[in-house]
C-alpha cells in the first residue's frame, strides 16, 4: 500500500495495486499523479505582477536554484540594543511594505497577494496609487492567498475579496463585523462563479488591516502573521489544521472526517475558500481575528504563506529579518533573502512573503 500526498492540492491517495499494475501508476481519477521529479526544475511564467508605486516594491522569482549560507543560530535570543538604531524615529508610525515571491520547485504559481489602501471617503483606492499612506483616514490592506488545486481561487480572493468587505454598512462602525460577513460573501460570489465553470480550487487568505495605530488580522486556512516587537515575536493569527480540537469538532459534527490529518482524507486546512465539495463536511470561510494595537516598540509585520513556515519557525523568521535589516538597512533585499533561505532548506511549496515595517528606516 502506498500513499500519495500533494502539498497543496491537499488531497491524499490509498493504493492497493494489482499486481498486474505498479504502484507508481496507480491513481484515483480525482486525484493528481505524484510529481514527475523530471519537471519539478521547469521554469513557468508567474501569476503576480510588481506594483509601480513607490509605496510598495515587490518581486516574483520562479528560480529554482538557490544556495544560502545564512547558519541559523542556536540561540534566537536577540539583544536588541543592537537593533535599535535600524529604524528613524521610532514615535512617530510610517508604514511601508515590500513583498517577494517565488514558484519554487513547483510547476505552476497558485500564490497571490494583496498590498494596497482604501479610504471609506474616495470610491476606492490600489496599489499603483501614489498617493500618501500617512492619511489617518485610510486602511491599509496586506494578505496573501495561498491557492491549491488551482490559482482560481486566490485570483479571485485578490480581485473580490477587498470589494466585499469594504461595502458593508458596518465597515466603520465595526471592522470585524465587516471582515466576517465579507469573507464569507466573497465565497458565495465564488461558489457560483465556479459551479458555472466547474471549478474545484481552494485558497487560505491571511489579511491584515491597519487603520490608525490599531492591526486586525483576519485569518482562514494556515497562512500566518507574525509581528515583530523588540526582539519578541507575536503571532498575530493561528492555523486552520483539522488536527486542531475545535475544528475536529466541527467536521465531525457536520459529518466529515479527519484521516491522515486532512477533512475526509484529502484536504489539509480546514477552513478555506472555495473547496465547495467539502463544505457540507465542515469547512468554513469564516475568519477568526486577533488585533493589537501598534506602537514605538512595534518594529515590522512579517505575512506569508506556509511555503514559508513549513521550513521556519517564527522566531526565526524574525531573527533572520532583524539581523538582514540590521546588515541592509534594505526590506526588499530582506524579503528575498527570507525567500532563498527558505528554498535553501528545501521547502516544496510556493512561497510569497509581505513585509509591513511599522518604521522609517534608518539608512
């Protein structure tokens, strides 16, 4: 008997071959054949775009290739007075991002990401706005969505998704409130689109909003957040796994199952966009939310999706950052250099990366 796992297509196989048939060959017909490790390396043409606007840089790699000598060190205890000349004046909140992206080995990009404004007052404000993110009136927006079993899903959280939440009565009076009932419209918008054209992808989507001096992180599926605070790290969003005690029991009361740590055997989150076939076993697209406030000890917000966290732990994830901004003064350089150390340790997914620093840089 052998099993088959895809990492993000998140659906798993039980072989029993035949003896007439080889168990390299055998396959559901739901289910996608193991990876041809001969096309792993194939370089393809990326999903995402970089941003012209000043505000936000980004970068997309499909290299497959990568050799760091970053050495992690044993201790991830950081003295942070040697850090705490990286930024201006730390007082006064300045908020920037910059983001990097890479296919990795995989065949195809099914990553997105989202890093833009909005202010209740104009229709609705981008990413290649150049105008100034200093305005108290305005929300800024980062997220990342991971897709699987296709790029459709996360596509589509990236084009509606904002759009959902933003039109709400409540989206002043009441952020959370809002966030909540616009994750969930955007997956009945996209329950449609993809009935219409037979559609079975997925996405987790992780979004922070900071509007004023205050972060709310809104979280479905095991993209994560992570804010860096003097040296500390708080994780600002925990995973969707059906292996969590909560979410089991949601599953097992709507009847699914959890087999082999994934909802009836095949899928690995278990709250996401999309994946319409196992709604009915428990899947939700509802957010859970943590918030804080951000203040002269917060340093920089690091969201990403689990190509990222499957090979580093948090902590780091944020010693790394520290120590590249320290030696750089340069975030994008940091991203990209976060991206290749991740590779390096042979992480097999697609990984994207958004770095928000709350802080001028002191260069």
């Amino acid at each position: 008997m052998k099993i088959f796992f895809e990492k993000k297509v998140n659906r798993v196989l039980i072989s029993m071959p035949s003896p007439q048939t080889p168990a390299s060959q055998t396959h559901h017909p739901h289910q996608p054949q193991p990876v041809n490790t001969s096309t792993l390396h194939k370089p393809t043409t990326s999903h995402h775009h970089p941003t012209t606007s000043s505000l936000y840089h980004s970068h997309t790699s499909n290299s497959t290739t990568h050799h760091y000598s970053y050495q992690i060190p044993h201790s991830l205890t950081l003295d942070y007075k040697l850090f705490e000349n990286i930024f201006k004046n730390k007082t006064k909140i300045h908020i920037s991002s910059v983001h990097y992206s890479s296919q990795g080995v995989r065949e195809s990009m099914e990553d997105e990401y989202l890093s833009t404004h909005y202010s209740p007052h104009f229709l609705h404000s981008n990413s290649s706005s150049s105008s100034s993110m200093t305005n108290n009136s305005q929300y800024k927006v980062f997220g990342v969505f991971d897709g699987h079993s296709g790029v459709q899903a996360a596509s589509f959280c990236k084009k509606e998704l904002l759009q959902c939440i933003t039109k709400q009565s409540t989206f002043e009076s009441n952020l959370e409130k809002s966030i909540t009932a616009g994750f969930l419209e955007c997956d009945e918008k996209m329950k449609k689109l993809f009935a219409t054209n037979n559609v079975t992808a997925g996405s987790t989507a992780c979004i922070a909003v900071i509007h004023e001096n205050h972060l709310i992180v809104a979280n479905v599926g095991d993209s994560r957040c992570i804010v860096a605070q003097q040296g500390h790290t708080l994780v600002m969003s925990e995973d969707h796994k059906p292996t969590r005690v909560d979410e089991r029991k949601r599953i097992e009361s709507a009847g699914g199952k959890v087999l082999y740590q994934r909802v009836n055997g095949m899928l690995a989150v278990s709250r996401a966009f999309g994946d319409f076939e196992f709604k009915k076993s428990g899947v939700i697209a509802e957010p859970e939310f943590k918030q804080c406030e951000i203040t002269k000890n917060s340093d920089f917000m690091i969201v990403a999706c689990d190509g990222l966290y499957d090979v580093l732990t948090n902590e780091q994830i944020v010693h790394f950052c520290y120590t590249k901004l320290l030696e750089t003064r340069d975030a994008q350089l940091t991203v990209k250099e976060l991206v290749k150390l991740a590779l390096g340790k042979q992480s097999q997914d697609n990984i994207t990366v958004l770095m928000i620093l709350f802080h001028e840089l002191n260069r």
